[in-house]
C-alpha cells in the first residue's frame, strides 16, 4: 500500500480527479448560464454597503494628448479609492465610450497601467509589460479610469502616507491579499468580492462624466487585473466588452499545480464549482478578446490553449461565435497590444480621433521610446531601489526587484 506524506502532491493529485460541479460539458447554454452566475455572485460573499460617491477632484492636467483627472471617491462607509480619470485632450463634445483599465499583481496598482513614468521602477514595469493600456486607450480616444484594488499602490497601507506595516512581526514577509482575504472571510466577505464592488463604483463615477456614454463600457486588464476583467463583466452587466489579457488557465495548472494565485483571486469554494474556462464563457454572448502570450511564463501556453478551446465551444453553444476572438502573439505576460484598439472600436463604437489605427501605432511606439529614454536617465540613480519591481508580488512595497516572471495571476 503506498502512502502520502506530501500536502502538495495530495492537492496536485485531487485536481487530476476533479470535476467541478458547473464545469460546461454540452448544457443548454442559457439554463447552465444562468445558474452558473447566481452561483458565482453569491460566493463572493456579503457585498459591500454603497453609499454615495462624493467625488473630489484633486488635481487636473493635460500631457502626452490626454486630460487627467485625479479623483478622490467614496466606495462604501470608512473607505475611499483614488481614480485615474483620462480623456482625450482633442474631446470635442461627443459622447465616448469609456473602458475601466485593472492593474496587475503588482506594488504599483493603477499607475503603471495609467503611464507613470516617474520611476525607473515603473518604467519598467511599463516596459516588461507593454503595461501602460490604460493611457494608450485614452489616447486612441477613449475615456478610461483606473483604481488600486485593495491592498495595491495608494491603498497598500505600508506606504506613505501610512507606514503601517500590518505584517511587521514576520521576517519573512506574507503577501497581503492573502492577509485581507483572511479579515474579510472571517465577516462572511471575500477580497474579490469587494474589489467587484470598487470596479463597479468607479464604472459608476466613469458613467457619472458628461462626456461618457454610460451605454459603451469596456473592461480590460493584465493577470490578476485579465482574473478582475472576468469578473467584473460577470457581475456588472453595463460592461459591454472585454479584454482578458494573459489570464487563460485551468486551476488544475496554474492553482494547485503552481499555487500561482492568491487571496485577491479566488473564492471559497470556486473550484468546486467551476474552472476558469466556465469564467470566461459565462460572459457570452458579449463581446470577448482573449489575449495569450506564447512565452508567458505565469500562464503556460498549453493550459492556456486548452483553456481557450473549451471558451470557445461555450461560445459556439451561445450562438456568440463570432464575438469571441484570439489573440496568440509572440510575446511572455503582458499586453500583446495587437487587437485591442479595433476591438474595442468595433464593440463600442467610434471615437473623436480618427478611426483608422495610426493613433494607437504611433502613441506605443512614441511611449516606448519616452519609456527607454526616462530610463536611461535615472536607472543609474534608482538603481540601488530595483528596476524590476514589477516582476514581483505586492508582498514588499517596491517587489522583490528580480524582474523574474513570477507575477501571481
């Protein structure tokens, strides 16, 4: 009789045998919709109260062809967010559609995705990345705003103006999702669950600006920010398109193969239930863009294809085929950046900016060359900070600075 000492082993061996109880085997899309969903809301646990937003703007000014907007906003009693709100400067008067930008698993939250480049760090990031989609978007003609998630960037209370460091007992540092996942169970909450919440209060405050049609959102985000495109469209239904980029798996691989997620991701009992393809197709018939790298070394390209393959019977059963579309570029985790400018236009419509693709060409390669300019300059400086934060977690402020591919999610 053989025995089993390895935990690792044990869970690696339980998902091989596994089959979740709403994985999609051929149901009638509709009913199996449906049910999935309600499921799905429910284990996100007590959702936060709303109350209203009470929007401060902080600051406003106009650079690389785009008015940004820094806001200060209500999210629920005893807590606030900071958005980036980005327009284009050349905004004439009609309405346009609006795109929420999600951040990574990342120390930097919203700011890479927004392009800041005030840091050899954030360059970086932006540049190992392609990661600055949410200026890109916004300078393409798009109304775009971005949050920190819970425990990134402005609302990771171990930076300034805070200091607190909530695990300042351990030498060795734990992540904080996983710290926060803990706290909110405990009250019959789940972090996503209130991350979901703050996505939809700042597509609220998106809806709110004159110069957006509230009928046009689109969602879009990298790893753990592709995990809160999916669930962010699964549970605000004002999201009419949606860019997952590098977060195609099967838990079975990335989860309890190489535990490559963490408290920000998940919900009890979520395996159980279903797999990440069921995610993904549960957003059907509306419009989808999956985005996989080749080389991504976080989501391996086989888990990721198989993963693709059955989202793409589940949207054959929807009859919403053709609103379902790939793109494998040659590239490792991050933005392939190839298809989401005539997604988006085709999904939610035109812009003020001229339709025909030059803007968006001409801005990327415009940013790399600011992005590996800024960072020829001050690397020498930074240096002793590490360049390579974005490769990290968020479990140090400034990442482990290795710029290894171990993003989580």
């Amino acid at each position: 009789m053989s025995r089993n000492l390895s935990i690792n082993a044990y869970f690696r061996h339980r998902a091989a045998r596994h089959t979740p109880r709403l994985r999609y085997a051929g149901q009638k899309f509709q009913s199996w919709q449906r049910e999935l969903v309600a499921e799905l809301r429910a284990l996100l646990g007590k959702p936060p109260h709303r109350v209203p937003l009470n929007p401060e703007l902080q600051a406003e000014w106009t650079d690389e062809g785009v008015v940004k907007q820094r806001i200060l906003f209500d999210v629920e009693d005893g807590l606030s967010a900071v958005a980036y709100l980005f327009r284009p400067e050349s905004y004439r008067g009609e309405k346009i559609p609006g795109i929420l930008a999600c951040h990574g698993h990342g120390p930097f939250g919203k700011e890479s995705v927004m392009g800041n480049r005030s840091s050899a760090p954030t360059v970086t990031d932006i540049v190992n990345h392609n990661y600055d989609y949410g200026l890109q978007m916004a300078q393409a003609g798009f109304a775009v705003i971005a949050i920190d998630w819970r425990g990134f960037g402005e609302r990771d209370d171990r930076r300034k103006p805070h200091f607190h460091d909530v695990d300042s007992q351990h030498p060795h540092k734990r992540d904080l999702c996983d710290l926060h996942y803990l706290r909110a169970t405990v009250l019959g909450q789940t972090v996503l669950g209130m991350d979901v919440h703050d996505g939809s209060c700042a597509i609220d405050l998106l809806c709110q600006q004159p110069y957006v049609d509230a009928n046009r959102i689109g969602v879009m985000g990298l790893s753990f920010g592709g995990a809160m495109s999916t669930w962010m469209s699964i549970c605000d239904e004002r999201i009419k398109a949606t860019d997952i980029i590098c977060y195609s798996d099967r838990f079975a691989d990335f989860g309890m193969r190489d535990v490559n997620f963490c408290g920000s991701q998940i919900v009890p009992g979520l395996y159980d239930l279903c797999d990440v393809p069921d995610l993904h197709g549960a957003i059907a018939p509306r419009p989808l863009l999956v985005e996989i790298g080749a080389f991504d070394e976080c989501f391996k390209i086989d888990s990721a294809m198989s993963c693709w393959r059955e989202v793409e019977k589940i949207y054959t059963a929807a009859g919403a085929r053709e609103n379902l579309e790939l793109d494998l570029f040659e590239g490792g985790h991050r933005w392939g950046g190839n298809k989401s400018l005539s997604f988006f236009r085709k999904h939610l419509g035109g812009s003020t900016i001229a339709d025909d693709g030059r803007v968006i060409e001409v801005t990327t390669a415009a940013a790399k060359r600011s992005s590996r300019a800024i960072l020829r300059e001050i690397a020498t400086d930074a240096a002793p900070f590490g360049v390579g934060g974005g490769g990290g977690s968020n479990s140090t402020p400034a990442g482990d600075g290795d710029g290894a591919p171990d993003r989580q999610g």
